[in-house]
C-alpha cells in the first residue's frame, strides 16, 4: 500500500524519535554538487540543523565516499559519520574507528590512482581519497 498522506509517517517516526535514525549523504544532499570536489561545502545551517536533530532522534550520521577528515571539518558529536563508504567513522561522541584491514589496500589503492592519471580518458578527475578513488565525469 502506498501512503500519500506523509503526516501520519511523520507523526509515526515522530514518536519513536529516540530509536529512530537519520542519515544523510553529503554531496548533493548536504552540499551542492560543485564542478571541483575539494571545494565542496555544506549548505547554509546544515550543521546546525544536523546537531539539533541529534538532540530528539537515536542517531543522525553523514554517510560519504569522501575520507572522514574531509566531513569532519564540517560536522561532529553529536553527529556520527562515516567516511570513504564505511572504512573510516566517528562515532556521536567523536571516537574514530578505521576498518582493521583498511590500511593493507592503500599502496594498491594508490597505484591505481596514478595509473588512472597516467592513462584514463582525457578530461576525467581523478580524486585520490587514500583508501578509495573516485573517477569525475562532468
């Protein structure tokens, strides 16, 4: 059945704010999807917003393919995040946790980042991330 009055949803996760969660990509949900990635930033109050609803729900957390230092320069505890998909987070009180095997990929990680520059198609971003890349197309 599909709901089309969305209060009654609302209302229901309304009175379980305290189990509830709420999470959120970064580009192009908190931030505006910017030509260069590095210069990307969070919308007007977003942190704030976040940190707020922290306060009422279980846990509020940014979910991002960038590393964790890039978003905690923008958010922190009480929020939680996750970086680079899941290898780096920061749990709400601000305590970071990497993936145990995460460091054994970053030589590889890196030689196929600079294999990229040296020979993927003219006009492509490569974004190095440490334990990740990501290929821009624009």
């Amino acid at each position: 059945m599909v709901r089309t009055d969305l209060s009654s949803v609302t209302e229901a996760f309304r009175g379980r704010a305290g189990t509830a969660g709420l999470f959120f990509d970064f580009d192009g949900t908190l931030s505006e999807i910017v030509e260069d990635p590095a210069s990307a930033r969070p919308v007007e109050g977003a942190a704030t917003l976040l940190a707020e609803l922290a306060a009422d729900f279980g846990r509020v957390a940014v979910l991002s393919g960038r590393p964790l230092d890039f978003i905690a320069g923008f958010f922190g505890p009480p929020v939680a995040l996750a970086g680079l998909y899941g290898l780096e987070s920061q749990d709400d009180r601000g305590r970071r946790v990497d993936h145990p095997q995460s460091g054994a990929w970053r030589e590889v990680v890196d030689d196929v980042a600079a294999c990229c520059v040296a020979k993927g198609p003219e006009g492509v971003l490569v974004e190095p991330k440490g334990l990740s890349l990501t290929l821009h197309f624009r």
